[in-house]
C-alpha cells in the first residue's frame, strides 16, 4: 500500500500535485488510524469485563481486537517511515522489511482467521445449541493453536523480505520480496525432474 502511494506521488510531475497527494495519503492513513484506535480500544475494554471474557466468544473477540489494532499501528508506521523517512528502510531493513512485514501480515491473517471462528462459533451456538460458556482450557488451547497457525506460514515472509531499489524512482527504497538464491532454485528444479520422470 505505501508502495502504490509512493509512485502515484512521484509520478506527478507538479510539486504542487505531489504535496497535495501526499498530504490526502497521510490524511486519510492518519483518519484510518485514529478511527481504528477509537474503535478497538472501547472494544477491548468492554470485552475484558469478566461476563464477556469468560466466554470463547469473548477471547476470540479480544485476540481480534488487539491484532487489528497492532495491525493498524504498524501499517501507520510502515505508510509514514515510506513516504517520510524513506533511507530508513535501508538503513533498518532487518526491522522495516522483515520484522514489521512479518508482523503485519500475521496480525491481518490473524484477524481473519479469528473473524472465521467467531463466525462458526455463532452457527454452532445459534442452529446447535452449543454452549456458550466452555472450559478455559479449551478456549486457551485453540487460541494458541490459531495464534501458531497464523504464523507459521509467516515465516517465509521473514526469510524473503529485503529492502530493495523503487522501480520507477532509482533513489527511494521498498520493502519487496527477493529471489530465490541461484543454488536453491537448481535444487527445486532437480526435484521437480526427479517427479516429472517418475
């Protein structure tokens, strides 16, 4: 997203097209962020009342909550360091690129994942009288599976994000997914034949 701003700034050819546009990103990025904190903070502290939390319903509500929000406020950051203080990416790549990113994308699939079982929650409870309150065993133990399960598949994303050169502007830099290295990719096409013939 910071990527698509940045080359829709810097392909206009006016400064005053190029301040105006920056000045709508960061004004519609900061009004996201602030509608997003005034609504998951509330949100939070109604769901940390004892009647609430101590359904299943309520713990998943929570862990959505506090991930949309660190989502949000990592997705701020990433949109202002890009447009703002963009020799930083190089400079901290290990932080912006892979820590930030990796964050980022498993607290949106965390979001998503939870926002799928608070909906097959509902079903069960609404069509098959399926209790509402349950053992908090069994509410931790499938949290922490979905937390585990949501960032496993993130760990490609810490391993293959780099900072690299903007494609149309040769002095910025984004965070971009690199290549496979030379050896790794003869290794996969090796057994990719092996399959093939057999």
């Amino acid at each position: 997203m910071s990527a698509s701003m940045s080359i829709d700034i810097l392909s206009q050819r006016s400064l005053k097209w190029q301040v105006a546009l920056e000045t709508i990103y960061v004004g519609l990025s900061t009004l996201q962020f602030l509608m997003a904190t005034i609504c998951n903070l509330p949100t939070i502290e109604t769901l940390l009342q004892k009647k609430i939390r101590s359904t299943s319903l309520g713990v998943y509500l929570i862990i959505f909550s506090v991930a949309s929000l660190i989502g949000m406020i990592l997705l701020y950051f990433r949109i202002i360091v890009t447009l703002f203080f963009n020799e930083e990416l190089d400079k901290n790549s290990l932080i912006h690129c892979r820590i930030i990113t990796t964050i980022l994308n498993f607290t949106f699939m965390l979001c998503v994942w939870t926002g799928a079982f608070v909906s097959i929650e509902r079903v069960l409870i609404q069509l098959y009288k399926y209790s509402l309150y349950r053992s908090r065993k069994y509410v931790v133990v499938i949290s922490v599976l979905l937390i585990l399960l949501t960032a496993a598949p993130n760990i490609t994303t810490f391993i293959g994000c780099q900072s690299a050169a903007h494609p149309i502007v040769p002095n910025m830099r984004l965070c971009k997914f690199r290549q496979l290295p030379a050896y790794l990719k003869k290794r996969l096409g090796h057994v990719g034949n092996i399959v093939k013939n057999q």
